[in-house]
C-alpha cells in the first residue's frame, strides 16, 4: 500500500518537474514591435557645423522615429541566463534644418535605421509566472540618410550610408503564459557611432515561443 501510494504521488511530480524542466531550458523564437526614440540633436548640428554651415534652427524628431519592431531567436540555459540573436529596426526620424548666413536655405533630412543585435539575457523570476530580466550585447547597426537641401546656393539631394558595432543593453518584464508561450516587455538603448548623441531606445511588447 504504502509502495502504491508513494507511486501515485512521485508521478504526478515528475510530469510537473518535467514541464518546468522544458520550459526553463531550450530554444526559443519570437517577435515584437512598438515605438522607437531617438535623440540625434547633437549629431547633426555637429555634422553641419564640421561642414561649414550656419543652423539657425534645427528641428529634429527627437521623440518620436515612429514604429519599431524585431525578430529574435535565443536559447535559455536556464531560468536565469539566455543567448539571445536578434534583427532590429528601429525606423525612421527626420529633420527640418534653416540655414543662415551666406548659403542661407533649408534642409529636410531622414534616416532609417536597423540592424543585428547579439548578446546576453539574464533574467530572474520572482513570481509564479512572473520574471525581470536584463540584457547586455553588441549592435550591428546600418544608417542611410537623405537630405535635400534648397539653399540660395542652389537645391540637390544627397545620399549616404553607415555602418558600425556599438553597445547595446536593456531591461524588461517576461511573463508565462503557459509552459510554451510568453509575453514581454522590454525597453532597449541602442548605441550608433558610439556616440551618446545618437542613442536610439525601442519600447516594444513581444510574443515567445519556447520549444
């Protein structure tokens, strides 16, 4: 009797155990989008002024580069450390420049942005279903700006590119569903050109699925 009864409730447990096993460890997939905010001020001001230009006013959407979103895939060690690889893009802000003294005009700028982001998540449940985590990685990034000038000089368009590896890193709020999905929220800072003038940081809620 005693040999049934202790079987009947090992069982159980070690389904249970098994669950939880699977989901802590393993592979996983996901995907997310929100809003993403830049602060590019101090960049382009310094990038006219490097070139020769007057600015008499610079209006930059600095609070606001519209829609964000990623694709990420990661595998979790366990509850408390993952890998985790993932595509970024962080959309697109602009910028509506005067330009005073002898080529006096106006300037319309935007740049988009996106990227490859690698790095570590550490997490730490503290609830029943409930887990914050924080994360640290490098950001593969590329930029390509358009401006068009229409200056007293004359009116053209240029085109550029770039590209670089910066820090990145973020914090956020993971929450089970069940023993394969979750929801998330994460705020992430990406670093581009190393610069503190061109942080970009991506609010976003996401779906995961671990296998």
């Amino acid at each position: 009797m005693l040999k049934s009864i202790c079987s009947m409730t090992l069982v159980p447990l070690l389904a249970i155990a098994s669950m939880v096993s699977a989901a802590e460890t393993g592979f996983y997939l996901g995907a997310g989008a929100g809003r993403s905010y830049a602060n590019l001020t101090g960049e382009i001001h310094q990038s006219l002024a490097d070139a020769g230009f007057v600015v008499d006013s610079l209006l930059v959407d600095d609070h606001d580069t519209g829609t964000g979103w990623k694709l990420f895939a990661g595998y979790a060690f366990n509850s408390y450390l993952a890998a985790e690889l993932s595509y970024v893009d962080l959309g697109e802000t602009g910028a509506d420049i005067a330009i005073g003294g002898r080529v006096s005009g106006q300037i319309n700028t935007q740049m988009t942005m996106d990227g490859v982001n690698i790095g570590l998540k550490a997490g730490y449940p503290f609830a029943d279903r409930f887990s914050a985590f924080a994360k640290l990685g490098a950001f593969v990034w590329n930029a390509k700006a358009t401006a068009n000038a229409d200056l007293i000089a004359g009116s053209g368009t240029s085109r550029q590119k770039d590209n670089g590896t910066d820090l990145s890193y973020g914090v956020g709020l993971d929450y089970d569903v069940n023993t394969h999905f979750s929801v998330r929220g994460d705020w992430d800072r990406y670093r581009l050109g190393g610069d503190a003038d061109t942080d970009i940081s991506l609010w976003s809620v996401s779906v995961q699925y671990q296998f």
